[in-house]
C-alpha cells in the first residue's frame, strides 16, 4: 500500500459534529477515492464499500426503495443482478436454495463480512482487519441486547464468532438506557468513530487512514440525511 499524501490533502475536511452538513457528498468522496487510489489498493476500497452494497441489496431485496449512492454498485446494476460480487451472488444461490437461517439477511452480512476480511488479510490491511473484526463484535452484542426484550435465540443472529472479546460494557449501558432510538444511535455512531480512528494508525498520510476517512465520511453522510424528510425504518435499519 503506497503512500498517498495527494489524495489525504485533496480530501475536505470531515464535520464537527454528527448533523453538520459535509463540504463534499459522500458519493463524490468515493469517486475522489477511487480516481486517486493505487491500482494495487483498489480492492481493499472496494471491499469497504462492500458493506453499502450489501445494505443496499438488503433494500431493494426486500421491496424498500432505499437507497445509498457511494458504493461500488448502482441501483439499475442491483435491480438487474449485474456486476454483483461474489458474496452476494452465493447469498442469492442459498436463498433460491431455501437455506434456512434465523434472519436470511444475517447471512448476507457474514458473507460480506466474511469476503472482506478475507481480502484485507490478503493485503495485510490492518485498519480493515482491526475495525472490521471490532464493528461485528459491536454488531453481535447490539443484536444480543435487542433480542433480550424477543426472547430470541442470539447464537441463530451472532455474525462470525471467532472467541475475542471487546469490552462494550459502557457503551451498552448508555443504550440500554435511551428511550429515543435515535440518540441511541448517535452514541453508537459515536463510539464507531473513535474506534475508526483508533484503528486508522499514526500515518496520515497511509492507505489506511484514506480507509478510515471515507467510514467516518460515511457515518457523517448519513447523519446529514437528518436534514432532509426521511423513514425512520429507512435510517435506522439501511446499513449506512
């Protein structure tokens, strides 16, 4: 992974706060990303758009008209299954197989997860490897806290357990005690970019914090949707 000094001082600064409006969309940060990124790092870029992907096909699959621009793939390119990656192509073939999972769209995650991890090992990706493994440790335990109130099975929901431990104890108590779904969900996207930055490492000038930029970009992007008339499923449920 090169150095990427130009890309890091072409990129605008990020908000302040969750809310404030971004100098620059998100989308058109992606496409920044993309025309200035080493031919060799592409993939690791694309595998962390991945995750907009799968949330996107998550959407449309299931009949929402929710969709998020920035990822690697189109609206037209998901509705007509063109173009799709491998993971969601093997998630297609289990669905039409009537393999039975407790959410069939947790299965659409582990396989995403799954593909990205595995091409951030392949490179040595560091950031991608240490936040991603964080962020579905954070999902398995939100999932967990959820299922509390539905008496449901958590080990049928717990995405890619592989044994480490992450101490959410703190962030879960300030959850657990929102009455408003919304605040819960700022403290979380919160927490997620202190763990971005954690992970992004001391050079800002790497592969790495260009990665952990365009997650923050992400996060900062879906909080300016507030601004605008929106579904309250839509934001909370869309993967953003």
């Amino acid at each position: 992974m090169g150095d990427y000094y130009f890309l890091a001082c072409l990129l605008p600064p990020l908000p302040f706060a969750l809310g404030e409006k971004m100098a620059v969309p998100f989308p058109e940060i992606t496409r920044m990303g993309r025309r200035n990124t080493e031919p060799s790092d592409v993939q690791l870029l694309q595998a962390q758009l991945s995750v907009i992907d799968a949330a996107n096909w998550e959407s449309i699959d299931q009949g929402r008209d929710h969709f998020l621009e920035g990822g690697t793939l189109t609206r037209e390119e998901i509705k007509t299954k063109q173009n799709l990656p491998q993971f969601i192509r093997q998630f297609m073939d289990e669905k039409e197989r009537e393999i039975r999972y407790a959410c069939i769209y947790d299965r659409l995650w582990e396989l995403c997860y799954k593909a990205l991890l595995t091409r951030a090992q392949e490179a040595g990706c560091r950031y991608l490897m240490d936040y991603f493994v964080w962020e579905i440790h954070l999902r398995n335990r939100l999932t967990a806290l959820r299922l509390r109130e539905s008496e449901g099975i958590v080990a049928d929901h717990t995405l890619l357990p592989d044994g480490r431990t992450f101490d959410f104890s703190s962030l879960l108590s300030q959850v657990d005690g929102q009455k408003n779904p919304l605040e819960a969900e700022r403290i979380i996207d919160g927490e997620r970019l202190k763990w971005i930055s954690h992970c992004q490492g001391a050079d800002p000038f790497s592969f790495d914090a260009i990665l952990s930029y365009v997650a923050s970009a992400a996060i900062y992007e879906r909080w300016e949707r507030l601004g605008i008339p929106y579904d309250i499923d839509n934001f909370l449920y869309s993967g953003g």
